[in-house]
C-alpha cells in the first residue's frame, strides 16, 4: 500500500511587525537629531604635528578669520542661556525669551552686540550673508572690549553650571585661526586673555606627518 505524503509548504515569515519597528527607530532619529549649525567663518588651519585631542564638549573657542574678524563659540545649551540672560541683564540688549532660545543654538557668532539682536532674527540659512565685521576688541582698555566681556561672562557661567551640576567641567579655552591671518589680528587675541587673566589657551592646528616618525619608518622598510 504506497505511502501518503503530505503537501509540504514553505513558512511563511510575517515582517509587518519588523517593518513597523524599523520606521519608528527611522522616524525617532529624524525627530530627535540635532544639525549642527552651519559654520559662519570658514578657517583654513595651519598644519602642525601635534596629536593633542581637544574634548568634543567644554570648549570655548575664539575663531580668527584671515582678515582678522573674531568670532566666538561655546558648547553647553545651559551655558548658553545663562550667559545670554546675564549679557542681555548686564548690557541692556532687549532680547526677547525666543531671542535668548535662538542664540543658544546659533553656533559661532561674530557681531556687535548692538547687532546681535537682528542677526539672531535673520533666516538661519541667510546668517552666512549677515554682514559680520566681528566681535569688537579694544586692548587699550579691557572693561570696554566686547570679546573680553563675552568671554568672561561665559566663562562665569560654565562656572555656575558647573557648580548646579549641569555640566561637569570648566571651559577649556580654544584659539583657532586661519593659516594667512595676520599675526597682529592673533596678537589682539591673546593680549586680550592675559587681561582677563586667561593664560591657558590651545591653538588648534591641522594634523601633518611627524618628519621623524617618517624618517624611522622609511628606515625600517629599507633595512627589510
């Protein structure tokens, strides 16, 4: 009597649940990711063979373009507001509570701060075309420069948060200027942060080959 065998099928896998899952997570990201804001001066680094690393997050940074504009960024959002609010306390600025918002997610900035109030308000895609001469400097007398009282009131207030647990470190101190910016420019710089008795700084540079290590490498081939 010839045996019976039953009609086998392939499974059958149902991805709609996956499917599902995988939209959402694409979905959360899109939500929740945060552009990084367009960089308003664009600085050409010279090279060096430091392999210093600076930290990704406490960092103020003094930018130098090559025509000598200054420019001023600084991590922490916290930071950020708590330095505007005493900024705009200090200096009778008139900035509105979504002005403040706006200024802590503007990135680098290099205006007056007669000027900042309408540049805060211009299109996020139109600040690159803002005319920007730089926040002003005066080394004749430190209380009427206003990148030394941007970078005193900022670093006071990553003090405070520091001390509100908010953020952890204080602001590590960072230069950065263009390759063909005029060394006066950069002079004006760093007479500055020695008035406010900031001594410490980093000049950032472009990473190149070490010329030793190089030299040893080539010497070790050769003798292979």
């Amino acid at each position: 009597m010839p045996k019976h065998k039953p009609k086998r099928g392939s499974p059958l896998i149902d991805m709609t649940a996956m499917t599902d899952v995988a939209f959402l997570l694409l979905t959360f990201f899109m939500l929740t990711a945060k552009m990084k804001p367009q960089e308003n001066l664009v600085i050409d680094t010279p090279s060096s063979i430091s392999e210093t690393k600076l930290p990704e997050s406490g960092t103020l940074s003094i930018l130098i373009g090559k025509d000598g504009r200054i420019f001023l960024d600084m991590t922490g959002q916290h930071t950020r507001m708590d330095l505007i609010n005493s900024m705009n306390e200090q200096y009778q600025m008139g900035l509105t509570e979504q002005e403040k918002i706006l200024f802590t997610n503007v990135g680098s900035f290099g205006v007056p701060r007669s000027q900042l109030k309408k540049y805060l308000n211009t299109i996020p895609t139109e600040r690159t075309k803002f005319p920007a001469p730089g926040i002003p400097v005066d080394t004749a007398d430190v209380n009427k420069s206003e990148l030394a009282n941007w970078i005193h009131n900022a670093r006071l207030a990553q003090f405070r948060m520091k001390q509100e647990g908010k953020v952890k470190e204080e602001y590590v101190m960072v230069v950065k200027a263009d390759k063909d910016t005029p060394y006066p420019a950069v002079q004006k710089v760093i007479n500055t942060l020695v008035d406010i008795n900031v001594n410490k700084f980093n000049l950032i540079t472009g990473l190149e080959a070490d010329p030793n290590k190089l030299e040893a490498v080539n010497k070790q081939e050769g003798g292979k």
